[in-house]
C-alpha cells in the first residue's frame, strides 16, 4: 500500500494583501490633489486638510502603469510616524463633464 504525501504549506507570509485599508496599523488615509510631478515617479501632493505630502508611486500601480499628472486626484497612504511622506494607492477617475 502507498502512502500518500501531504503536501506542506508554505509559512511566512503574512495576507495583509487582502486586508481592508482601514484595518492597517500606523497608517492614515488621506485624498490628496497631486500638485507637482518629480523624478522616480515621487509627486508633491496636497491633501484636503491642506498638509503637503512627498509621496511615491505604490508597486502596484507601477507594475499596472497607472499614470498620474499634475492635477489629478488621488489616495495617499500616510505613516503616523512621518507625515509629511506618503504612498500612493489609488487614483481617482474624472469625473465625466455633462
């Protein structure tokens, strides 16, 4: 009689990937307006409270190629720790002019 071999699961990784944003620890959501575009696709972004943040490009969005101008509207991800930088996690869509 065979037996049979249990396949082993991999361990180490944690599933934040799936988590709501709202659910990570020591972070802030914020919407923003991107302001200015800079090299290594960095953006100074002001947020609806009227606080600039240096923010960067998330790797998502880079791996998708989600273009952000000056101008547009975003979410930014902030650290409780340091407020003044950020991620970029979404980009808003225009809003169609009727």
């Amino acid at each position: 009689m065979q037996r049979r071999r249990r396949r082993r699961r991999r361990g180490g990784r944690n599933n934040t990937r799936h988590t709501a944003p709202e659910n990570k620890p020591g972070k802030i959501y914020l919407d923003a307006a991107v302001d200015k575009a800079l090299p290594n696709s960095q953006f100074l972004v002001t947020c609806d409270n009227g606080m600039q943040v240096l923010a960067h490009l998330a790797g998502r969005m880079r791996r998708f190629r989600i273009r952000v101008l000056p101008g547009d509207r975003v979410s930014v991800e902030v650290s409780a720790y340091d407020p003044t930088r950020g991620r970029i996690t979404y980009r808003h869509r225009a809003r169609a002019a009727s």
